[in-house]
C-alpha cells in the first residue's frame, strides 16, 4: 500500500517548523542538519525540505495545501495569533463549512477547512 507524502520547500528549517507546528502538525523526524523534516497530522506526514535558493511561487494563486480541521476555526486563529501568525483571508463560510487560508513563511497558500457535520 502506498501513502501520499506531499514535500513543501522551504527556505528556513527552523521558521517553517515553527510555523507548521504552529498550524498543529507534529514533528515526527527532524533531521540534525535541519535540510529534512517530517511532521504528522493524523494518519498524514508532510516532508519539509530545504532548498535553496527556493524558486518563486508562481503566478497563480490556486491552494497547494489543504488540511482540513476536526475543531473551531476560531481554536486555530487565536493559537496562529499568539506565535504571530495572521491569515491571508479570515474564515469564510463555504458549501462544506468554512475555510481559512493562510500563508506559510515563504508563501505557500494554505486552506484549512472546517466541514459542517
């Protein structure tokens, strides 16, 4: 069986690990060099890998990672705030639920869904 591991680039180790574990991701793997990490969030994993230098986002502004949340939205902003994080659109109600996306320190776009139940 195969498991889905998406790989975000990032610039800064340390300012993007802080960030996800921010957003509520775990560290499962931080590698001494600080070029690898893997995070968790659920049954999912995440690699972090530096790259520099880190090419541009492109044009186009479509959702490159999407989690979806089990709690409040609200829960999330306040914890996002208190660590300095403000999100790039508030929570907006959607035909799911709501969403909330953010940017992550080298921009990366960011949805985080709350599904109605």
């Amino acid at each position: 069986m195969l498991k889905l591991m998406p790989i975000v680039y990032v610039r800064e180790m340390a300012r993007s690990l802080d960030f996800y574990l921010a957003l509520g991701l775990q560290a499962d793997y931080v590698q001494r060099d600080g070029v690898w990490s893997s995070l968790r969030a659920g049954d999912a994993s995440l690699g972090l890998h530096v790259l520099d230098p880190l090419p541009p986002l492109q044009e186009t502004d479509r959702v490159a990672l999407a989690l979806v949340s089990d709690g409040p939205l609200e829960a999330l902003v306040a914890r996002l705030d208190e660590q300095g994080v403000t999100p790039a659109r508030g929570i907006q109600p959607e035909s799911f639920g709501r969403s909330l996306l953010l940017r992550d320190p080298d921009g990366l776009l960011i949805q985080v869904n709350q599904h109605a139940h």
